[in-house]
C-alpha cells in the first residue's frame, strides 16, 4: 500500500499542471458562485497549494500529524468559513472539494493498470473523503458561531435607549417582557440614567402584546429602581383597554405615573425638568 | 356553568415554557378576532390566558390549554379554555383566588384577576393530582 501511495503521489506530482487545470475547469463549471466569491486568481491560488500539500500527505496518507496535512485542513478549513460568511451554500463547499477527484482520477486512469488502478483511486477517495468531511465540519460549526453572534447582537439591540431631550430618555419594550429581557433592560435603563445624567425615563410600551400581572411587576421593580437613582419613570403607550384590563386583574401600578401617548409623555417629562419645547 | 356544548374542531396546545405561553396567547387571539369579539374582550381574555398559562408554567412545570367554541343559550357563541396540569394541585382555593396570595413570591394577582376578566371561571383542584381551570368568553 505503502509503496503505492508514493507512487500515486510522484504521478500526481508529475501531472501537477493537468490537474490543476482540471480541477479549476470543474470549479467554474460547478461551484460558480463560490468561484466569484473568493475571486478566480485566489481560487487558483488555494487549488494549487491544496495540490502541492496533497501531493506530500499521499506517501504518508494515515498520518494525521503530517504538516502537509495539517496544512490542507488549514487552507480548507479558511475557506469554509469564508463561504459561510458569504452565504454560499454547503453543496458547493462540498463540490470544491469532491471536484478534486475528477481532475485526479483521469490521470490515474491514464496511467494505471487496472489492478491497480482500483487501490489507487481507493487511496485518493479515501483522502479525498476525509477532507471533504473536515470541511463541511467547519462549514458547520462556522454557522452555528454566526448564528450565535446573530442572536447574541440581537440581544444586545433589543432594548435600545433614546435620549430624547436633555435629561429625559426613552426605552421603546417589545415583545415579551420575560425575565432575562427585564434584567437587560433593568441594567441597560439604570446605566443609561448614571451615564446620561437625566432625570426622567419612558419606559414606552406600545410594542408589548400582552400585559399582564409577570409584565406589571416588571414595570413596578424598573420605576422604583428608577427612583432610587432620583429620576422619575413615566409608562407610556398604556392605551385604555390596557389600562382598564390592569384595573380589572388588581394590578395597581401605585407611584408609576402612566400616558396613553408618547407625546403627552414626553410633554410631562419636559415639565418634570422645567424645560419646553421650542 | 350554563350548559354549554362544544361545537367543532378543538385545539389543544401543550405549555411548558414562555414560548408556548406566547404561542397560547397568540392561538387565542386569532380564534376571537375570527369569531368577531371586540379589541377590549380579547384583551381581557389574553391577559386571562397569559396568566393561566403561565401559573401552569410556574406552579405546576407543564400542562395544557384546549379550546373550543361552544354554543349557549339564546343562539350566543363563545370561547372557552381549559387548562389542566398534573401539578401539585391547590390546597386551599379560596385563599388562591384571594388577590395578594402567592405562594413564589410574586403578586398573587393572576388567579382572581383571571376570573375578574372573562365571563365565566371554573376552577378544580386536587392537592396531589393537579388543576383543571376553564373559562368562558361570551359573544
Ligand atoms: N396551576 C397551578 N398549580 C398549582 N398551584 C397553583 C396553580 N395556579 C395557581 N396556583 C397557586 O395559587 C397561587 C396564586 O396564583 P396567582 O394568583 O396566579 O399568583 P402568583 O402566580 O403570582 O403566585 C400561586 O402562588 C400558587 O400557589
Ligand atoms: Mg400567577
């Protein structure tokens, strides 16, 4: 086995060129966008380093610590993630790959009776194969890493603050108030306070669906930690079947001062601070 | 409860976490504004479900929300939800119902303020067994 993968290998290496033209015809041919999207010279660039490396993983080709092969893995490895990003799809991640053995196999072919012929090309598959799955691992873990982040930086922007006058900010709620979204918004609204020194906050609920008896007493722990830092809290987007619905649950929101509008809300808040519209 | 008879299709939606309770609500939501109730009734009832829902959730671990459409007397249509749990039931129902009682140290508001919103409220419990609650929401 041993002295066939060399062999293979000083073929491949003999071949080398019509190989690479080989392949880089199958990419254009098949993995089109993957091809404009790292661009023809970089492609070129990649398939024939990823040849050069093949070529010295074949003699040794179980040896997993080889630095040729370590090396592939890298380069593949870079271009998977690379296409992730760029939304190609991870059939043609796998064909850049696979395609490698349809510019090999003709050289083999060529050159190999058909004995042994049938080991070779074994040989090269199963290499070949390896690759292929190493990849699309990385292909997949990438994904997950930018939907993590994508959920994460969501996160992040969903409870934006808006200064909306000079000592007044405003923190527009959606969706539901569950636990881990209050604690966001408890911090982000008391270090907005600290930061931006003002003295009234808005907490506008128009884009909350449902509010009920878990959503008031989120609301209630905000305005009195609001306080405790000495600045009001005004609810705004409290429309009347809102209102009359707390009123029939019992929920009485005692200190928080509440507006049907943001309007009328920011309008208290600028009398709150001695201040006016002009 | 008036004699009320289930009349098509019913759904049943399993709840085990806040998803499922935003799924519930929306369920609801989109049943009453097909059967015409106002903006202000499925408000009420919404809030109702959430809470119910919600204290299957958190009293109980999981349980279930079924709904249908039933016919009353006089040609009336509504809505009615049932919710059942296998949790450690209610030991004293009355003193549940009561606004302030929470045995988790949250505002004991939902179960009275449950009833409070929607037309009719039943509630069954058995310490050890589990809960069976049902409203009624009439056109
Ligand atoms: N499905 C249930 N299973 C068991 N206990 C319940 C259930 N629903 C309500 N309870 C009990 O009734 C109490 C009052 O409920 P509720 O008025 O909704 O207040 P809260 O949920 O804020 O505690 C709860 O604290 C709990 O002890
Ligand atoms: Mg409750």
């Amino acid at each position: 086995m041993k002295a066939l993968n060399k062999e293979v290998s000083l073929l491949l290496s003999k071949h080398r060129e019509k190989i690479f033209e080989l392949w880089n015809k199958q990419l254009i041919l098949r993995a089109r966008s993957l091809v404009e999207a790292v661009g023809i010279d970089e492609t070129k660039q990649m398939t024939l380093d990823i040849l050069g490396h093949f070529i010295n993983v074949m003699p040794d080709q179980d040896d997993q610590a080889n630095d040729s092969y370590q090396k592939v893995l890298k380069i593949l490895a870079a271009m998977s993630r690379k296409m992730t990003l760029q939304n190609i799809t991870p059939s043609e991640t796998a064909i850049f790959v696979f395609s490698m053995k349809n510019s090999i196999f003709p050289v083999l072919q060529d050159e190999f009776d058909e004995k042994k012929l049938a080991d070779a090309i074994m040989a090269v598959n199963q290499l070949i194969d390896l690759l292929g799955i190493n990849t699309f691992e990385t292909y997949l873990e990438s994904r997950e890493e930018i939907i993590n982040e994508q959920q994460q930086a969501f996160k992040e922007v969903s409870v934006p603050v808006v200064k909306v006058w000079d000592r007044i900010i405003m923190i527009p709620l959606i969706g539901m108030l569950d636990s881990e979204r209050t604690q966001m918004m408890m911090e982000i609204l008391l270090e907005a306070l600290e930061n931006s020194q003002s003295k009234v906050a808005i907490l506008d609920i128009s884009g909350i669906p449902v509010v009920d008896t878990l959503v008031a007493r989120h609301l209630i722990t905000a305005a009195s930690a609001a306080q405790l830092m000495g600045a009001e809290c005004i609810i705004t987007g409290v429309r009347a079947r809102i209102a009359q619905t707390l009123v029939q649950l019992g929920v009485d929101l005692g200190g928080v001062v509440t507006r049907t509008t943001m309007a009328d809300g920011l309008q208290l808040a600028l009398e709150l601070t001695d201040q006016q519209m002009h | 409860m008036p004699n009320s008879r289930q009349n098509s299709e019913s759904f049943e939606i399993m709840i085990s976490n806040f998803e499922d309770i935003i799924l519930a609500r929306q369920k609801v939501k989109f049943l009453m504004g097909e059967m015409c109730f106002s903006l202000l009734a499925q408000t009420r009832i919404v809030t109702a479900v959430s809470e119910l829902a919600r204290n299957m959730v958190t009293h109980a671990g999981q349980g279930k929300m079924t709904l249908f459409q039933v016919d009353g007397k006089r040609k009336t249509r509504g809505l009615k939800c049932i919710f059942e749990d296998k949790g450690p039931g209610i030991q004293n129902i009355d003193e549940a119902m009561q606004e302030g009682f929470s045995t988790a140290n949250s505002l004991g508001l939902g179960l009275g303020g449950a009833k409070k919103l929607c037309n009719e409220f039943k509630i069954e419990s058995v310490p050890g067994k589990g809960t069976s609650i049902s409203i009624i929401e009439w056109l």
